[in-house]
C-alpha cells in the first residue's frame, strides 16, 4: 500500500479478519507541516471483516455511496466480476475510455485484476457493464439509472458526465479494501440518481504557496470520485502570479516569485520571515494538461485572474499598472495591500485584455473568475488619472469606478463569448450587467444578486472556507482561523430562505474554498480539505431533504478506507477508532 504521508503496513489474519495498520509518525521533508513541531506517534487498529471472502448469494454491507444518491433501492444477490466481465457501450467515440477507464483503475488497485476488454453492443449482455447513452427524458442532466442484476451491470444516462458518475457510484459499490483476489462482488442494487446543482465546486489557491502540477491533477482526481465538477482555479495574488502569459513575460520572471515568507501569524511586528525564496508557475503547456485532464473527469477548470486588487505580483512585474508606477514588490506577507492595479490609465485595460486573450485560448470554461474582492480605493484617491476617469464618467466616487472596471473587462469577454463570476464585492458601486456572483462573506452578497436576477455561486466563509480549523487548534496544524469541522459544513444549505422560488432558481450551486497561506505542501492541503470536500460534495449534489449527518457519517467510514488506499492525507478526528 503506497502512501506518502505515513508508514503503514498490512496483515491479513486468517479466514475472514483483516488487520489495518497505521503508523503516523514524523511527516517526511516534502510534507512536513510547518507549524508543527512534534507529532505523536500512535498506532490505530482498524479491524475490518473481510466480506468479500465470502461469494456466496450473500449481499454485500449496505450501500454506502457518497455523496447519497437521489434513491436507491436494495435486492438480495451480488454479481461477480471476474476476468472475463466486459465493459460494453452502445456508442463508440473519446468519451469510452474516460469512463471505462476508472472501473479499470480501480480493480487493478484495489483487486489485482488485469483491465476488464472494452467494446461495443447494441444490447445487454450476460457477464457486462453495459453503458447506454440515451435520450430518456425521464433521466435528468448529469444524472443517470444504475441497475445490478444477475446479468452484470447496466447504466444509462441522457450525457456523458452522467455516464461517468454512475461508474463512480458502481465503484463505491465494490469493497473498500484491497484484496487482491482477481475479482470482486457489486449488490444487486437500482439507483436513480442526478445532482441537486450544476455548480458543484473545490477551489485551490496555487499563488500563496506554489503547488506541483502533479498535485493538481490528483486534486482534481479527487473531485471526480466525489461528483465535484468545477475546479476554481486562483492563478494570480500578491504574493505570486502562476500562469505564463507569453505576452508579458515579466509576469512569470518576476511576479512568480518572491524572496521569502512570513511564518506563522501574526509575526508582521516582529518581521519573522522564513528567509527562503520562494516560486513556481505553470507553462501554457501545463495548463493544456490540467485543461484536458480535467474534461477527461468532467470537471471543468475556471482560471481567476485577480482584478483590480490583490495585484502586487502583476504590479511588481509590470510597474506601470500601478497609480504611483512603484516600484512595487512581491509580497512575502499575506493580508489587503493599497497598491492596485490603476483604473484612469488606458494601459491597464490594454494589459488585461491581451492577458485574458491568451486565457481564454487555454481555457474553454463558460466563465472566468476576475476576483474583485478587497479592492482597496486609498490609491484611486490620490491618483490623478483615476479622478480625472471618475469626472470624465461622471461617476459618483471610487466604488462606481470599481463597477465601470468591473462592466469594461466584462464587456470584453462578453464580446469573446465568455460570462464574468467574481467575489461579492463585484455589487459595490452597481453589478456589471451580465456578471455572476461568488458569496464569500457571507450569504448577503449572494441573496441581492439572486433578488437582481443574476447567477450566484455560495461560498460563505462561515461554512465552505477549508482553510479553517477542523478541531482543536492544539491538535491542529496551523490555520488562518475560524472553527468549521465536518457537520458544520455538511448542515450549510446552498438556498438561502430569503430567497422566493423564482430567486432560488439563480443559485447555480456552492463551492469549498482552499486559501493555502499556511498550507505550504500537498499533505497539508489534503489534509484541511478531507473528508470536508465530501460533505460540502453531498450538500450540492443529494437531495436536501435525504440530508443526514449521521447516515453521512456511517457512509463515509468505506470511503475513509478509500481514502488511505489513495493515499489521501486526511484529517481523522471524526473517523478515529
């Protein structure tokens, strides 16, 4: 069992008792959490019945699927896969493999099975998975019908992401643990099933701390098996400018770096910096990957290019963009930062619309994320050029100038066939006309742009921030703040009671939010989003009424053995033995 975050190892007792060893102990020099010191070794004994010893006409456990399917209805009976199972579809095209391939993956893995053939047939056959494309109109977007009898598997649904999570859900139906027998035991079951909102997503700030592109392909590996289908992707901040833009190739020489780090919080006072460089950005090439990987999953990946504040790395880059032309530097702290990007000079919309040209080539996402969060206006102020653009405009003070900047670049993408979200404070000033809204402090945000017919995405702080502390801060490794653990995310509901029937059609879904200041490695930021992710996974997709924490949590204990054959460094605390 490979695992990068702790030592382990397996024994099987004999008969029908397994015996799950885990080690934690010092976490290697990639994945050592910086703000803590020592940890505690212990051993935890999972004893676990192996119940796919027995293949008799005995069922497996229950059906433990997360995030909980709309219904699902039980029979006696499992089918066995075996060698010659096959994978049939009625269609032929790319799409084959990406569905295929994760049933594949998984037996290799998980059962020391060779990879199941793959072909086509115009109908069921005996010992298959048959996947049906279908115009059914009885089966919803993204959602599908998984039916397990003596005959093998059918699946069907009216897309190809529908397709996909159906797989998703027949590989939860398998046993969680490894047993390499050369094959495996599904309960005869019928799902029917489909996603309760079609934004379902996970953010991951890359700029705060630089993270391997391996590590956001695995990422987004995550979100597929958990129904997630949005990966927001924060590519520019502060404190680093990730994506290499050919045009201005200063962006990834300068801005993509910075001398060091503060450590720790609140060591602003007494200037306690780590003293080592630090960087990393993605080619284009890199972002064609993760593009394509990502569709291959059925996630599609939103870029957030921060406008107009939170622009120091783009500002240190390029000095002119800025009010006062510098210089300015690559921040090494974290925090809001008065220097931003200049709403009175012309070259600063010529500068962000060639920049969003060569985003839009690498990413084909109906939206693109322009951040407009914590703006402050002190520079505008006193810029000259910024109160001669607010005169010119006959605009009422620096807010409306933020809303002019916000509707201009909106225009521009709108022209490319392209939609604008941004954090909530996109509302200060008047929303530009065409534009999304991402609620980050608090639902407030999101209920006015609902009330004004415009599309919302939900991301309180107080309840999908993944940066938070997930229990004890003493057990804990360093976070920004804030207290949400696992049932705290699983009771937020996304629709606001303020909101009519009609308005509640404009919530699109909601999203977990990833700030990595104090995630310095992949193992930490694992670690704060799981299994959180799943819970905020099963709020935007189960129904709301078949939401139970407790059914959650009993659920979740087969996809926690998941997690470690993944090699997912997650927080225990709620799955501790």
């Amino acid at each position: 069992m490979k695992q990068a975050n702790f030592k382990g190892f397996l024994q099987y007792y004999p008969k029908n008792v397994k015996i799950f060893v885990i080690l934690e102990t010092e976490f290697n020099e990639n994945y050592t959490f910086s703000a803590m010191k020592t940890l505690k070794t212990k051993l935890i004994l999972l004893f676990l019945p192996l119940m796919i010893l027995n293949y008799n006409n005995k069922a497996l456990a229950a059906v433990n699927i997360v995030p909980k399917p709309v219904s699902v209805t039980e029979k006696p009976g499992m089918f066995i896969i075996n060698s010659n199972t096959k994978i049939l579809f009625n269609f032929s095209d790319e799409h084959n493999e990406n569905i295929a391939a994760p049933v594949n993956s998984h037996i290799s893995r998980f059962y020391g099975m060779n990879p199941l053939s793959v072909g086509t047939a115009s109908k069921q056959q005996s010992n298959s998975i048959y996947i049906s494309l279908t115009k059914n109109p009885a089966i919803r977007p993204e959602g599908y019908l998984l039916e397990v009898g003596k005959g093998g598997v059918t699946i069907e649904a009216t897309t190809h992401a529908g397709l996909f999570y159906a797989v998703q859900s027949l590989i939860q139906l398998m046993p969680s643990e490894e047993v390499k027998m050369e094959k495996t035991g599904v309960p005869f079951v019928s799902i029917t099933d489909y996603p309760r909102f079609e934004w379902r997503g996970l953010h991951l700030d890359v700029c705060r701390h630089f993270m391997p592109k391996e590590f956001v392909l695995k990422y987004i590996d995550y979100m597929a098996v958990h129904k997630l289908n949005t990966f927001h992707f924060h590519l520019t901040e502060d404190q680093g400018w990730r994506i290499e833009i050919k045009k201005y190739p200063r962006l990834t020489e300068v801005g993509s770096k910075r001398k060091e780090t503060i450590m720790g919080r609140g060591n602003e006072a007494v200037k306690l910096y780590d003293g080592k460089p630090h960087g990393g950005f993605y080619t284009q090439e890199d972002i064609k990957e993760i593009v394509a990987y990502a569709a291959k999953r059925y996630v599609t990946v939103v870029p957030e290019i921060e406008m107009p504040g939170h622009a120091l790395a783009a500002l240190a880059s390029y000095p002119e963009l800025g009010c006062t032309g510098g210089p300015y530097e690559v921040a090494t702290k974290w925090g809001v930062f008065k220097e931003v990007m200049c709403a009175g000079k012309e070259n600063t919309f010529e500068f962000l619309q060639n920049v969003m040209d060569e985003v839009v080539a690498l990413f084909p996402s109906k939206f693109i994320h322009i951040g407009g969060d914590e703006c402050p206006k002190e520079s505008w102020k006193e810029c000259p050029d910024c109160q001669q653009r607010i005169k010119e405009l006959g605009l009422k003070d620096e807010h409306e100038l933020q809303s002019w900047f916000i509707t201009r670049m909106e225009k521009y993408l709108n022209a490319k066939g392209r939609n604008i979200i941004g954090w909530d404070e996109i509302l200060e000033g008047g929303l530009a006309p065409n534009a999304a809204v991402m609620s980050w402090r608090g639902e407030a945000g999101g209920i006015a742009a609902a009330k004004e017919k415009h599309m919302v995405v939900m991301s309180p702080g107080t309840h999908c921030y993944l940066d938070h502390f997930q229990g004890p801060k003493e057990t804990q490794p360093l976070a920004i703040g804030g207290f949400t653990p696992l049932e705290k995310i699983y009771s937020y509901e996304p629709v606001p009671a303020e909101l009519s029937a009609e308005e509640a059609k404009y919530v699109m879904g909601a999203q977990g939010n990833v700030w990595t200041e104090f995630m310095p490695n992949p193992a930490h930021v694992e670690y704060m989003v799981y299994p959180r992710a799943a819970a905020l996974a099963e709020v935007v997709w189960s129904p709301k009424e078949s939401r139970d924490y407790k059914n959650f949590k009993e659920r979740m204990e087969k996809m926690v053995l998941r997690y470690y054959t993944y090699g997912i460094n997650f927080c225990r605390l709620e799955f501790q033995k």
